[in-house]
C-alpha cells in the first residue's frame, strides 16, 4: 500500500468507525499530511519503509520550524495512531512509532485562574444589556461544567435541564455526557433563555442555545473575541483561552478533594492519564500553599 492510499483509508476509518467530529477529522488529515509529505521528501514510498528514526526526524524539524511543544505532542500522537491503524489492518509489517515518547519536557502544565480571578471575570460583562447577559450564561456555564468551546457552542435549548441541574454534552467522538452544573450557572442560563434568547432568535436559529446578535449560532472565533475582551478589562496577567476556564474548572475541583475519576467522567477523557495533568497542578499549588504559609517555607 503506498502512502497516499494508506492516508486515505486511515481518514475513512476515523470518519466511519471512530466517528470523529469534522474539526478532529481536519486536524488529523493536516498532521498525517504535513508527516506524508516529510516521508516523501525522503523518498519513503511506503509505510513499510518508516523507520523510527524519520519519525523522529520529522518530529525534531517540526520543532525547528517553531512549533509549540503541545503542537508537536500532538503531530507525534497522530502518526502513532496512524501506524497502529496500519498494522492492525496488515497494512504493516511493523509500528515505527512503539517505542517513541515525547520528552517529559515537552509536557506543559496548562495555565489556570485563581477563584478570585474567575470570579473577576465573572463580574466583567454588563449584564443589563443583552450581549452582557448572554456572554455572563456562556462564562458562567462553561466553568462550572468545564466545557470544551465546541462543545458549549454546539449546545441545544434542551440539552440543560435545569431542574435537575445537569447539562447533556457531546463531546469528541460523539461521546454524550451529562455533567452536573452548580444553582449559580443555571440561574445566569435561564435568565439568558428567557430574556434574551427570544430576542436574538428567528426562523433559522434552530435549537442552538447561544446565539449571536444576528440570530446565529456564535462561531469559536466569536467566542473567542468575547472572552479577550473581558480578560482585557481585568488586567489579568496569566495568558487566557476558552480552555483556560475547563482547565481551571478541573483544577479547582481538585483542589477542593474531588475524586479523580469522577473529574474524568466531567470533562469527557476516554482515558484517565489525560485527566492526570490536573494532579501535577494540584501538586503545584499545595507547594504554593507550603511555601506562602509554611515559616520555613
């Protein structure tokens, strides 16, 4: 099987049979690309002809173009799943990738806010004015249920049911999950339900519960937007993303003494290992605790 067919039926498999959503599909085909297009400029024709030292040597160009540790991490866990696909279809003879692992440095613990900082930030949009209220439910919501942006843009009026205090959620993979979601996230949701959705809404909003001021469905780089120009008027210092909050939300649930696996089920990790970051942050904030209160600290 040459390069290009192998690429191919790899992308089938993970639309068909592991279901992903269109913007996993898209990254996959980017890294598997970006990496064929390596192999070819080594003259490889064929899986078999990989050998550990190109992927190696693919990984270490892509850091000397300048890519984030994480970006490469990431590039290194789609060419795995690239040749484990290969070899379990006997498209292979061997896996190039069994025995690489990406250097424990290139592990970045993720930033998070202080509950003081969340609540600033909380307290930043006007909420007398519609797009205030509506940005307070959205921050509000993906907090406390530690959502993905995807996955709170992709929410549907009926997936919060609020008098159970749970919010259903598709997650990667098309995994469902139902996360419980605190009185204080729910009550900014209902309000923004009930006053202001109505007003944003028209014939083409469907059931998408956030909306933009057209009517529409906000898009990630609208949110995105939003949640800058709020950090902005904190005056925040550490560096921000949508996923800075689910990071946060994981963080202070086990600072709070929150049983590991139950963290996982909430945030939608198929495997525990990913949730096992969040124990290192934890690790660092308890020396921040010795060392801020401990006299010989």
């Amino acid at each position: 099987m040459d390069l290009r067919s192998a690429r191919d039926e790899f992308i089938r498999y993970l639309q068909v049979e592991r279901r992903l959503s269109p913007a996993s599909l898209d990254a996959y085909q980017r890294d598997i690309g970006r990496y064929l297009r390596f192999l070819t400029s080594r003259a490889v024709r064929s899986p078999d002809q990989v050998s550990s030292n190109l992927v190696t040597e693919h990984l270490m160009h892509l850091r000397h173009q300048g890519l984030a540790p994480s970006s490469v991490a990431r590039h290194l866990s789609a060419i795995r799943s690239f040749h484990r696909f290969l070899c379990l279809e006997d498209h292979s003879s061997g896996d190039p990738t069994e025995y690489l692992h990406a250097p424990r440095l290139w592990k970045r613990l993720p930033d998070v806010l202080h509950q003081n900082e969340i609540e600033t930030l909380m307290a930043q949009p006007d909420t007398s004015t519609p797009a205030g209220l509506r940005d307070r439910a959205m921050l509000e919501l993906m907090y406390a249920a530690g959502l993905r942006v995807s996955e709170m843009l992709s929410l549907k009026i009926s997936d919060l049911m609020p008098e159970l205090k749970y919010v259903r959620v598709i997650g990667k993979g098309l995994r469902e999950r139902v996360v419980p979601v605190g009185s204080e996230a729910v009550r900014w949701v209902q309000r923004y339900r009930q006053e202001i959705r109505p007003l944003l809404a028209n014939p083409l909003s469907d059931e998408v519960l956030f909306l933009n001021l057209r009517g529409k469905g906000l898009s990630r780089m609208g949110f995105w937007k939003i949640l800058k120009k709020y950090v902005a008027m904190t005056g925040i210092k550490t560096p921000v993303s949508p996923h800075t909050l689910r990071h946060s939300f994981a963080t202070h649930l086990l600072e709070g003494g929150a049983d590991l696996r139950a963290v996982q089920e909430m945030l939608g990790h198929a495997d525990i290992s990913t949730t096992q970051i969040y124990t290192h942050v934890d690790r660092e904030y308890l020396k921040e605790v010795h060392r801020t209160f401990h006299p010989r600290g």
